[in-house]
C-alpha cells in the first residue's frame, strides 16, 4: 500500500496527472538481481515528478533513451506499454521538446 513519504499516512486520493512529467531522480542499474532483468540490463529507475500536480511523483522507467542521455528535468511523455496481455505499464520516453 502506498504511503506518504512525509507523515506516514495511506490516506491516498486519486489526482489527474498534469501532462507535463520530468525527470526528478534516476538510476542506473548495472546488475540484474532477477534473472527475468538479465536481458535488458543495464536499465534505469527513474523518480517522473509532474510539477504542475506539485506533489506527484511516480517511479517508472524512461525508455528509447541512451542512458548517458538521461538527465534530471528531462521533459517527457507518457507510455502506456502492454508487458503482456492482461497488464499494462505507465513507462516515459523524452517528449519531442526535449530531443531538440
């Protein structure tokens, strides 16, 4: 269950995200500590903050970009990806502005 990271509280709402999302944080990972990861590391983990929410903050992946591209601030846009038929992911690869 989610909880705020500042008091503790799982008193949680549903937010409409603003469609402004960015980098706040990421890392690489360079070890696969699941045999599934094997293949598609290294990978990143990324913190996508949307600043107009203020608060919202989501940790998903950020995919088509080199990992030596990315960087906190990066604006993005949203991926729905479907891993398999009965789930789907909310992922983020650079938006257009930002590859300019």
């Amino acid at each position: 269950m989610p909880v705020c990271a500042r008091c503790q509280s799982d008193s949680i709402a549903w937010v409409e995200a603003s469609d402004d999302p960015e980098i706040y944080s990421y890392t690489i990972i360079h070890q696969a500590n699941h045999e599934a990861l094997a293949d598609v590391t290294p990978y990143n983990a990324a913190i996508v903050i949307f600043p107009a929410t203020q608060s919202v903050r989501l940790v998903s992946n950020i995919i088509d970009c080199a990992p030596d591209d990315l960087a906190i601030g990066m604006q993005l846009s949203l991926v729905w990806e479907e891993v398999r038929p009965d789930f789907i992911v909310p992922r983020f690869r650079p938006s257009r502005d930002a590859r300019t």
